[in-house]
C-alpha cells in the first residue's frame, strides 16, 4: 500500500472520528438517554450546533478522502480497501444513529410483532411506553412499510434486548453490518463475471460515503436488503438460479424493490428457457415458506404506500406536484406522480434491455425507479449502486457526484432542520473544504526506472 493510499486513508478516518463525535452531541438521540449523566457525553451534548459543524466537517473530509482515492485505486489490493473500510466504519458504528430517527421506528414495530399487534394495521402509537416515544411524529400512526423478513428479524432482537433502547439500536446496528459484510464479500466475485477490478468496485460500492453514513451510521435494514440482493446475484453468476432466486425473494420481503432482480437473475443463466422455470420455482417457493414462516401475512403490501407521505425536498415528481398544488391545481401531484412512475418503469424497461450487461442494467433499472419515485431518501440510492458497482467497467461520473452531494443533504439528528443547525453544517462543511485545499493530495510514488 503506497503512501498516498495511507494518507487517505487516515484522512477518512479523521472524518469518521469527527461525524462519530458529532453524532454524540447532535445525532438521532433516544429520549431516554443512559449515556446523558457522563461527564464527558453531558458536556458535548451542551452544544448541539458545535456538534453539527463538527458532523459536517467529517463529513467533508470522509467525501474528500474518498474522492482522492480514485485515482489511487486500481494499484490496490481489494484487501486493502477491506482494511480501510473498516477503519473509516469502525468509529461510525460506535456512535449514536444519526441522520435519521428510522431506527427507532424498527424497534417499535419489532415490539409490536412481538407482543401480537398488528403493524401493518396499526402504527407504533398504539404499543405505547419508551420505544414509541423516539419514534417520529410523522410515523406514529402509520403501518410498517418493510417486509415480513425484516419484522421477524426485529422482533427476534426485541425478544433479546427487551425495552432497552441503546442495547437495540446496537442490536438493529450488527443486522446492518451484517448486511454490509454481504455487499463486501459479494462485490469481488460480481465484478470478476464481468471484467471490473474489483478495486473499483469495493471503491465505488463498499466505501461509498452513503453507504458508510445510512446503513452504517443510520443502521437503515436497506443493508440487510442489498446485502442479500448481492449474495443472490452471486449466486445467479454462478449459475445456481434456485438458491438466487430465495435470496432475492428474501430481500424484497424486506424492501419489495429487490424483486426487480428476478429478472437479472434469469439473464445472467445458462439456458434462459430450464432458468426460467428455476427461477420460478425457486422464486415461489420461497415466497411461500417466508410468508408462512413469518406468520404476517400480506398486509405489507398494501402498506408500501407508507413512505410516500414524506416530502423531502429530493423527489422531482412530488416537487412538481407540490408546485403545481400551490399553483391552484390540487389533483396534480396525483396525475405527476403516476407519469413519473411510468416514466421510471419505461427508463427499467429500457435499462434491462439495452445495457452492456444484466448487472449493469438493474443497476440503472433501480436509479430509474428511485429517482422517478414519489419520494427519494438518501439511502435509497444504494440500491443500485450496489450493482453499478459490479457491472460497469468505469462509475458513471454522475453517479459519483450524486453519492458526495446527497452525503450532504442530511443534518445528524435526522429531523426536520432549523436555520442555526444549516448555518453549522454549512460553516462546518466550509471548513472541511479549506483544509483539502490547503492539503494537496499526495502525488503517487512512481517507480524508479
């Protein structure tokens, strides 16, 4: 590992230090904090804007980090970048949840299902006591939108942790990493299948700051939803359609967009017509023996209309309809919001048919979908990048700006903003910026001849 390798990757774990300790001061805090009598903890927490500014100026550096990497990346081993992984993900997931209050929202639906309730009907304010309490407002009456893989899951973790909201949010962290372990050690054997170092793929879809800041920071189940949509796309590449097919069933019974996959792995087959009918068969199988296993039914599917009661800023389609709303045209957002998602099936259609390979097109069958939703979170986007990852030779520039700007759209506490805490993550991000300036990257050691 040369030495512009080293220095970045201690620059990225500088920020890693810096978001880890913002977070303790101004991140996605539970209301019952055990940690709030320790002196130290107490004192950072006296100054939440100190901590957003700090939050933001990591999270300038962790971007920079990883941006100059690039360049450097294809004369290192993939086990290096595994190393620097898990140096920039190591203080991240010490710290609190931060950028948004979801995780929260886990382990109330996690407790319903485990004391009976109903949480495709029902909405966390109906459990009552302390894990209701650090859900947001905005989803106390709403039912859980993910799959029943993902409740199960939950509520075998409340059947450990009880009401004990901290041991939880670490409990709901180790499923996340679990997932990124998937992502990690799936990423090398799907890039191989099609000619990507794989460098450049754990740079692009391991190390990426979303990733590192949403399913590591965040502990957001999307981990645990890429994490076996990559195992059963690794499956697929290895021609065993049956097993790809209940991986892939299994993350969409956490988050329903990984279904799309279905398709990827019938083309990525030998003989489309026997991989067709394995596909299928496996698909339905698993299916069933999920479903039944889990013992909740199918009321998730009416409930994935959940998320679209966010409006975020980031979705062009509800954007538009809000526009056009206050413009005196209040059925707008509805007739947008269908054309855009027909626009987006259009685009996966084409994505699936017309990219170089099968990987790469429901990488941007994926972004299609997202972008073209009625609503976009930050995290959303790894669902394709995951793929892209794997199945183009080079990332799409654009792809690479967008995961740094969005990094940026989040303030830590994962609630609605106030102008002091913007101006904070502006003055931070501001910082962190002119300290990369004022250190040049260092130049790659060439040798001698």
């Amino acid at each position: 590992m040369g030495r512009p390798d080293i220095v970045n990757r201690t620059l990225g774990f500088a920020g890693s230090v810096a978001i880890a300790v913002g977070g303790l001061a101004a991140g996605a805090l539970p209301q019952r904090d055990p940690f709030e009598h320790w002196p130290l903890i107490r004192e950072l927490r006296a100054f939440p804007l100190v901590g957003v500014a700090g939050t933001y100026f990591g999270l300038a550096l962790l971007c920079g980090a990883w941006l100059r990497m690039r360049s450097t990346v294809d004369g290192q081993r993939p086990a290096d970048l595994i190393r620097t992984l898990l140096c920039w993900a190591a203080p991240l997931a010490l710290t609190a949840p931060m950028f948004s209050r979801d995780v929260y929202s886990y382990l109330a639906q996690g407790e319903m299902v485990r004391r009976g309730l109903d949480a495709y009907r029902w909405g966390p304010s109906s459990l009552g006591g302390p894990l209701s309490l650090d859900v947001p407002a905005i989803w106390q009456d709403t039912p859980a939108p993910y799959g029943p893989v993902f409740l199960r899951c939950a509520s075998a973790i409340l059947a450990l942790t009880g009401e004990h909201t901290v041991i939880g949010v670490w409990a709901m962290r180790l499923v996340a990493l679990t997932g990124v372990a998937l992502v990690v050690a799936c990423l090398p054997g799907l890039a191989a299948r099609f000619g990507v170092p794989p460098q450049r793929a754990l740079w692009f879809g391991a190390l990426n700051p979303l990733l590192l800041l949403h399913l590591v920071a965040g502990a957001h189940n999307d981990a645990l939803m890429v994490g076996l949509l990559a195992a059963g796309l690794l499956a697929a590449v290895r021609d065993r359609p049956l097993l790809a097919a209940a991986l892939i069933v299994a993350a969409a019974l956490v988050k329903a967009p990984a279904i799309l996959a279905l398709i990827t792995v019938v083309a990525l087959s030998r003989g489309r017509t026997l991989a067709l009918i394995r596909t299928a068969a496996g698909a339905v199988l698993a299916f069933i023996a999920l479903q039944a296993a889990s013992g909740l039914g199918l009321g998730w599917i009416a409930a994935l209309r959940t998320p679209t009661t966010v409006r975020n800023g980031l979705s062009l389609s509800t954007d538009i309809g809000m526009l056009l709303g206050e413009a005196g045209h209040p059925d707008a957002m509805a007739v947008i919001r269908l054309a855009a998602a027909a626009l987006g099936c259009a685009l996966a259609g084409w994505a699936l048919l017309r990219a170089p390979n099968p990987l790469a097109g429901l990488g941007l069958a994926l972004a299609a979908i997202v972008l073209c939703g009625p609503v976009v979170h930050p995290w959303y986007l790894l669902w394709p990048i995951v793929p892209l990852a794997a199945g183009m030779y080079r990332p799409p520039p654009a792809a690479i700006r967008l995961s740094v700007g969005i990094s940026l759209f989040l303030l830590p506490f994962g609630a609605p903003t106030y102008p002091e805490a913007v101006v904070a993550a502006i003055f931070g991000t501001v910082a962190g910026v002119l300290y990369l300036r004022l250190r040049p990257p260092v130049p790659a050691l060439v040798p001698a001849t």
